[in-house]
C-alpha cells in the first residue's frame, strides 16, 4: 500500500463495526485489514469493540416480529406453496 493512501487510526475505527458484520469489501476492506496488520493500538481497539458489539448483542437479542408481519408472511408462502390463505390444509 502507498504511504500516501495509508489509512489513519481514525478511519480504521470508523469502520470496526461494519467490519465485524462482514458488510466491509473489496478496497475498504483490504485498507482495513492492511491497517490492522500494521498497528496493534487499533488491534487492541478492535479487540474492545468485538466485545462491546457480542455485549450488546447478548442483551438486546433480536427484535421481535410484528404479529401483523409475520401473519402476513406466512399468507404469502401459503399462496407461493398453491394453497388459499387460512385453509388449514399442511
């Protein structure tokens, strides 16, 4: 990588967390992980926030789905599986 497009702690830890959702790609990316390879303060940091993030994660859980989404869901595989909606038939 050329010094002059080195990227900064700052924008390194910009990015951890699209990073820990595996949302990072293609030059970010390899920007990222070059960094990282590099500086091991922002190691440390990314280490703090993939903790953080599981911390969160582990309490707030996944939000739940509507009723009204969730029927309507399961409407529309009723009629994509060929069958009218509330018909009982599995």
């Amino acid at each position: 990588m050329d010094v002059t497009n080195r990227m900064t702690c700052e924008d390194a830890v910009r990015q951890f967390f699209a990073y820990l959702d595996r949302a990072l790609a293609g030059e970010a990316l390899e920007s990222l992980e070059a960094h990282l390879a590099t500086c091991l303060d922002c190691c440390d940091r990314l280490q703090f926030s993939r903790e953080l993030d599981e911390f969160v994660k582990a309490r707030v859980g996944e939000p739940a789905v509507p009723e009204h989404v969730e029927a309507r869901v399961r409407r529309m595989i009723e009629i994509a599986r060929g069958r009218a909606p509330g018909s009982g038939a599995r």
